[in-house]
C-alpha cells in the first residue's frame, strides 16, 4: 500500500476506534489524513471499501504475529483453537474497530466482492498453517484438501460468531466457545491435550 493510501486507511482507522462504522464518514478521514476529499475517492469508493482496506492492514498484523509466534498444541485440534484465541483476542481488543469491520465485510456491496474474498482466502490459509504439524508438516489424517475444506468452514462458523457478538448477541467468550464446538465436531483431539474451556 502506498504511503498517501496507507495514510488515509490509517486514519479511518484511528476514527473506527473512537466512534465505529459511523464515524468513518469519508470528509472527516480526508481532513484527519490531511488529503482532498477527491485523492480519497480516488483510492476508495466507498467506506466501506476504505474499512475493507483498513481489515486488510489488519490481518497483514495477525499474519505477522502468528508467524512470529505459531499456535501451540500436540494436535492440530489444539492449534486451531489456539490460533482462534489469538486472532479473536486481537480483533476483540479494538470493539468499535472490529464492529465496523464486520459490518463492511457483511455489506454485501458486489463491487467489494474481491476484497471480502482475499480476507477470506487469507484467513483459511491461518487455519489450515495451524492444522499442520509444529514442524510444517501435514497431519497424517488430513489431506491438503480436507485442511482447506475444514479451514473454510471454521472461518465460516468464526466470522458468523463474530457477527453475534458485534451485533450484541454474546460475548466474546461466545465466538470462541461456538468456534470451539465446530472444530471439536469437526475435528477431534487425538492426543487429549486441549485444556478444557473456562
């Protein structure tokens, strides 16, 4: 991202923060980045594609922790559900950051259709690196395919409780407990070393 773009996204940022979705209003991120209102919307044409831009910044960061540090755990049940705790603690952290960016991701605007599907993609690729082994290697009960698959519909269950809890629905204790569940049903622990929920 370039440095006037990066500026900008970092500003929508800063004000999500504050206010969520409704004080992103895209005359006061021109003012807050100290660009023209029409160098914005020639990079973004919407808010909703400006937020989208600011969750593509934001899982460029959990790539790079989760790289730095991978999820932990003797089963590839363990490590999923590790990796969950981290990029949900993470997104959590930020309410009103996060709450506005669910809400561009769930818009529904065709146009954005391609960038809803990159963090997608992203995603699944977090989830199916926990599902390997500590050492890189895949498990020896799951095929490549089966990892994507798996991968795709955790991220499916994930996001949907993300939505409850940014809608009110339940906490954040309840978009890991109902991730937890799906990957339980989905995927259950060889080695019996996933401590239990608190």
């Amino acid at each position: 991202m370039e440095e006037r773009s990066r500026r900008i996204v970092e500003a929508a940022i800063e004000l999500a923060e504050k206010g969520g979705f409704e004080a992103v209003r895209l005359r006061d991120v021109a003012a807050h980045a100290d660009v023209a209102l029409g160098t914005l919307y020639r990079r973004f044409r919407s808010k909703e594609d400006l937020l989208l831009a600011a969750l593509e910044l934001q899982v460029a960061e959990h790539e790079r922790r989760v790289r730095e540090d991978p999820p932990r755990g003797a089963t590839p049940l363990a490590r999923v559900v590790a990796l969950f705790e981290v990029v949900t603690g993470a997104m959590c952290a930020k309410p009103n950051l996060a709450r506005a960016l669910v809400r561009s991701v769930a818009s529904g605007a065709p146009e954005l259709t391609v960038k809803v599907a990159a963090f997608h993609g992203r995603m699944e690729q977090l989830i199916t690196e926990a599902l390997r082994s500590e050492d890189g290697s895949t498990s020896g009960a799951l095929s490549p395919s089966a990892q994507r698959r798996l991968g795709s519909t955790l991220l499916l269950v994930w996001f949907a409780s993300l939505t409850g809890w940014a809608s009110g629905v339940h906490g954040e204790d309840g978009i890991l407990a109902r991730t937890r569940m799906a990957a339980e049903l989905m995927l259950p622990d060889q080695g019996g070393s996933l401590p239990p929920h608190g």
